[in-house]
C-alpha cells in the first residue's frame, strides 16, 4: 500500500483519478475504432415472458426499429401506436393497470409486417431492485437451510431478473438478461436477500413480485451513481475526469490490450508469460501466503511480483462455474487460471472474489497465477487464511483452502517502471461504472422501490457516506421518474472478534450515517442485521432473516401497514445527576433485555473516554450508569464492527446502534 496515492485520489476505489499522471509511460493508444455494438433488438429485453410491469403507474414499453417505422402494441385491452424516432428508439405507453395474477400476452408488431414479437405469462405487480456489493449477490444455495429452501421455492407469481456484471464508461441501454419464473430450478444463484424479501411481500401482499438483482461484490457505493449526479460532490472530480478519459480511450481500442502490451513492456513476467502453465519452473522459490512482501523476506520491495500454486480440481467440479476467493491485495493484481485470465483490480482495501467461467475448470492438476503490482508501501497477499479459497459458487461449503505453500519471484522493481499504468478497464471500484453497467439499462422499467446491502467497501469514509447514500437515492428516483421511489437499507451485520473495551470503530461510524439517511430521508427504510451476523464470515449466512427485516420496513414505510417493523430508535436522553435516562421510538410492546441484563451501553464523562456502564430498563426507557464517570455526558450503544448488545423491543427486533455524543473520532 502506498499512502502517497491516497492523496491523489479522492475515494478509495477510485483509482482512475491518476490515470492522467500516467499517460506519458503507455505505448500509443490503438487507432483502430472498437469493435461495433450489437444491433439494438426490437424490444428491450425488459419485456421479455414472465416479466412483471409496475402497477399503477403508466407503463412504458420500448425498443428499437428502422427509423420511421409504425409500431402498434396491444396488452390487456389497451393499445398503442408509435413510431421510431430517427435514433431507430420506439416508445409506446399503456394507461395504469391495478396487479393481476392472471397470466396475459402482450403483442408488438411493425406496420411493415417485417417485425412482430408476442411476449407470455406477463404479470402486473410491484417491481423491486436488490442492490448493494456481496452480501446481497449471495445466493439462496448459500444461504440457511440451502437445500430445503431451493426445493420450496416455487413461487409462480414471483419473477426473477438477473443483470449481468457489466462495467461501462457511459450509460448503456440493454442488459443481456431475461425474466424467470421463481422455480427451484432458477432460484439457486439468485440473491439470497433479495428472494426472501420478495417472497415475503408476495405471501403478505398477494400481488405479484418482480424482482431485479444488480449487485456486485466488494463494490464501492459511488460506482453506483450516475455522472450527472456525482459531480457536485468536489472529491470525486478528478476521478469523473478520468472515467470520462479511459471512456474515450476505450472507444479508440481494447484497453485491456493496451494494458498488457504495458506490462510487456515493463514485465519480464509477462513477455514470459509466467502465468502459463507451459513457463519454466526454474527462478521461483517456496513462499507462504496469505503474506505481506515484507514477512516473506522481500525487504522495502516495491514494483512486480509473481505468484503460482497447483489446484488439484475434483473431477465433479470440471465444467462448472468457481468462485475464487483471494483476500486484499496490496496494490494491483491480474489473475489467471490455466493461463486464462479470470479477473483484475486495484484497489487494495477490497477482498478480491473472482468467478471463474466453467469453460476455463478442468478436473486434476490446474495452475493459479497472480500478478502483483506494488507502487510503495506493504504489498502482497494481505488477506487472512480463511479469504485464500476455491469453490463452485452453488456450493461454498465445499471450499478447497489455497493458504500455504506457493511460488514466488520477483519480477522488476518499481524504480525499473517509472510511472504506473492507468488502471484498470475492469475495476468495478471506479466511480459511476456500474450506474452505467448495470443500473442505467433498467431506467425507464417501472419499479417500486430498491433493497439495498452494501456499505463495507465504504466502512472508512462514513462521514463521505452520509452525503453519498442520499445522493444515490435521489439519483436513482430522478432516473427512474419515480421522485417516491422506495429505498430500504441493511444495516451491516456484526462481523470480526469482539473487541474487550468501548472503543471507535468505522463500521459503527458508517451504521449510524446508515440510520441517519433512513430517518432523514422520506420513503426510506432500515432492517438491522447487528444479531445476525458472524464474527469469522462477512458473509453470514441468515440471509432469511434479513429479507423478512427489509420486508417489514417496506410494508410499514412504502405501504403504508400498521406493523413493527423496527427495533428501537433512539430518541432523546435527560442527565438526571449520574445516571442517564434515554428514550426510545419503536418500543413496540415494551422493551427488554434478551438473554440477560442489557449490555452494549458505554458511557463517559467530559474527558470523552468511554467505559462499560450498568443499564437497566425502566418503562419505556433505559437507565444507563457507572461508578467511574460521577457526571455523565453521552452514551453509545452497539458501537462497535461486533458489539455485545442485546436490547429488543416486543416485537424481538434488536435497537438501533447509536450514539448521544457528535465527538470526533479518536
């Protein structure tokens, strides 16, 4: 890691804002014009069978003809006549329509007769995005209970769209997706988070659900907002300026091709393609990993190093797709398998979790290579044991370790490069990329409202996070033309080991700007996840859980049910000599101590430094106290990544973390 960069970038993950600083250092760009997109279909893929259209809104349906050529759409009684505009883009529009269950055709023909499309068993209800980085892609087959829960899964009223990863340096117009009906045969991959949530409100509401997972792991929040919107925060300036940049190099040429003829350039391991199973063995030596540069005995390196190990594949595993695991990597990695380059990054706060395509898997000996760059500072491997891993993505638990013994060589230091490379094309950590990618081609669909889990990738910049999230919010409801589009929000889970003392921590920091923006923002929600976690797994598996907690807050907040739906809120708090008394919102039947007297309260006095306090529930309130702090100023609760914290209300929903006290962090 090289401090020094942080300075030039305004975000962690944004790694494109120096991308200017490196230009001098590449080879030419390509003069060859990138290869021609697709051809634009007749209907957007969208409205494809199965799909669920918004209730009572106007639907807008669209696609793209010649210029010029008559469209006539027919749906549940309603027509509509169009042309296409010089741009080839048609658009038809239908009145609202109330949800329906019954199963019904929508036809789309050309006035030529040359075009024409029937589209079957479409259902009108509400339409839902589940957004956010891992723990909302999580599949149901990795979820509690996998099995059982993959065989009940028949839901025909319940449809799925799934969006491709896809990163984008502009707005794109088309997923390469369609709608399935809720099946145990579809929902396997599906978002764990997103199909429990959505079968809770399919069971409670009695209309149909549609539901539309874009999620990607380990991704930053400000990839996920569009470049119009994110300009008027000044600290992601330059980095907009370089996507727009990289956009335009894009345009010109394959920039992962350029990129590699610069490695070549400067790498003796790729000219030599060391990642190939076929490169000579000679010149490595034995290295344990997960491990720093420094703990393997390459003092104060900076620049190119390599890495290789042999993955002994089961031969059941053969043809199917893997998800490969690797931990932080301190700066840039390229990995490959058999030779076949599986993913790329540079970010080295963010766990790297690959998916390897099953045409690259093969039964038996298979080799792993990585390609590491360090621009200054630690690098290496950083992650723990339990992030170096192999496994097929349906079957987790079935995990082969990879920490151990593997090969290492340096390759060139960074003193022989000079300047690095504008990386990367592939990061998905890059400002309004996967807006772009994956949020962009929904706009215009009429949806509901979005579930959204994600928040670990900006744990360290909480402060930012309280001005970032409102902004994606309003971002998404002013592409959408929905200004009351739904938004509910995962708390993070509890996740590392409990920490002894009442201390800082970022991902307490970044729960509170959480429960800041869900209270302060109208049509928003929050579902706490704090007691469902696991301190050895960012990925805790009570996916089920957490989609009924969404569940409550979108049928209490966005439809307007008279239910709990949250644990309870801190509202105020008196000092009553030495003792604090607070006060609650959402007590809902009383609250109580589960398990045991309360825990997870701290206290302090002027000097700011908090200690474990006794609290006891009094009524609707809780008394909080200690003997070392005589004249009590603030209280936190929960405030820690895996707090001991056991307050409910009567509807067994766990409080909300908070604290009394706007103190600088320590």
């Amino acid at each position: 890691m090289d401090l020094s960069r942080l300075t030039l970038r305004p975000a962690i993950g944004t790694a494109l804002s120096v991308m200017t600083l490196f230009l001098g250092s590449l080879p030419p760009a390509p003069a060859a014009a990138a290869a021609s997109e697709p051809s634009r279909p007749f209907v957007h893929p969208l409205f494809s069978d199965h799909a669920v259209l918004q209730r009572d809104v106007v639907i807008t349906v669209w696609g793209w003809a010649a210029p010029g050529t008559n469209i006539r759409l027919e749906f549940a009684g309603q027509r509509d006549r169009t042309t296409a505009r010089n741009d080839g883009r048609w658009m038809a529009r239908l009145a609202p329509m109330a949800a329906s269950t019954e199963p019904r055709s929508m036809t789309i023909a050309s006035s030529d007769g040359l075009q024409r499309a029937v589209i079957n068993d479409l259902l009108v209800g509400d339409v839902w995005i589940c957004s956010g980085q891992s723990n909302m892609e999580w599949p149901v087959a990795a979820s509690l209970n996998p099995e059982d829960e993959v065989a009940r899964a028949s839901h025909p009223s319940l449809r799925l769209f799934q969006v491709p990863k896809k990163i984008a340096y502009a707005p794109e117009e088309i997923p390469q997706s369609k709608w399935t009906q809720c099946a145990p045969g579809t929902v396997n991959g599906f978002s764990a988070v997103g199909y429990f949530f959505g079968r809770e409100l399919n069971q409670r509401l009695g209309v149909p659900i549609g539901l539309i997972n874009s999620s990607w792991g380990g991704t930053v929040a400000e990839a996920w907002v569009s470049a119009q919107s994110l300009h008027v925060m000044p600290e992601f300036g330059t980095a907009l300026g370089s996507v727009k940049e990289l956009g335009e190099t894009l345009s010109r040429g394959n920039i992962d091709e350029w990129l590699e003829r610069w490695y070549a350039a400067h790498d003796p391991g790729t000219s030599g393609k060391w990642q190939s199973p076929e490169a000579p063995s000679d010149g490595w030596s034995e290295v344990r990993l997960p491990a720093e540069f420094e703990a393997i005995g390459w003092k104060a390196f900076d620049g190119i190093a390599w890495f290789r190990r042999t993955v002994v594949i089961p031969p059941d595993w053969a043809g199917r797709e893997l998800a490969l695991q690797l931990g932080r990597i301190d700066d840039i990695d390229t990995t490959w398998l058999n030779g076949v380059r599986i993913g790329s990054m540079d970010n080295w706060l963010a766990p790297r979790d690959y998916r390897i395509p099953a045409a690259a898997v093969r039964a038996g000996t298979n080799l792993l290579a990585i390609r590491v760059l360090d621009t200054g500072g630690d690098g290496g491997l950083v992650g723990s044991n339990e992030t170096l891993k192999i496994f097929p993505v349906d079957q987790p638990d079935k995990a082969l370790a990879l920490e151990g013994t593997w090969q290492g060589r340096l390759a060139v230091p960074q003193s022989k490069i000079g300047s690095n490379p504008p990386y990367p094309a592939n990061n998905p950590n890059t400002v309004t990329v996967l807006y772009n990618g994956m949020i962009a081609p929904l706009t215009g669909y009429g949806v509901r409202g979005a579930i959204w889990y994600q928040g670990e990738s900006n744990a360290d910049r909480a402060g930012q996070y309280r001005g970032l999230l409102p902004l994606l919010i309003r971002d998404w409801r002013a592409r959408f033309a929905n200004g009351d589009l739904a938004f509910h929000i995962v708390s993070l889970a509890n996740f590392t080991a409990t920490h002894p003392e009442p201390r800082d921590h970022p991902w307490a920091e970044l729960r509170d700007a959480q429960a800041y923006v869900a209270k302060n923002m109208p049509n928003t929600g929050l579902a706490l996840a704090i007691d469902i976690g696991d301190a050895d797994d960012i990925h805790p598996r009570n996916k089920q859980e957490v989609g009924r907690r969404l569940a409550l807050s979108a049928l209490a907040r966005t439809y307007g049910q008279t239910l709990p739906w949250s644990g309870p809120w801190y509202r105020s708090m008196d000092v009553q000599g030495s003792k604090i008394r607070l006060r609650f919102d959402h007590v809902d039947g009383g609250l109580s101590a589960k398990g045991g007297p309360l825990k997870g309260f701290a206290i302090a006095g002027d000097d700011r430094q908090f200690v474990w306090a006794d609290a006891v529930v009094d009524g609707d309130t809780v008394v909080v106290s200690s003997t070392k702090v005589a004249a009590p100023k603030a209280v936190r609760y929960a405030w820690d990544a895996n707090p001991v914290a056991n307050l409910y209300n009567g509807a067994g929903l766990p409080a909300v973390p908070f604290r009394t006290d706007d103190w600088p962090r320590k």
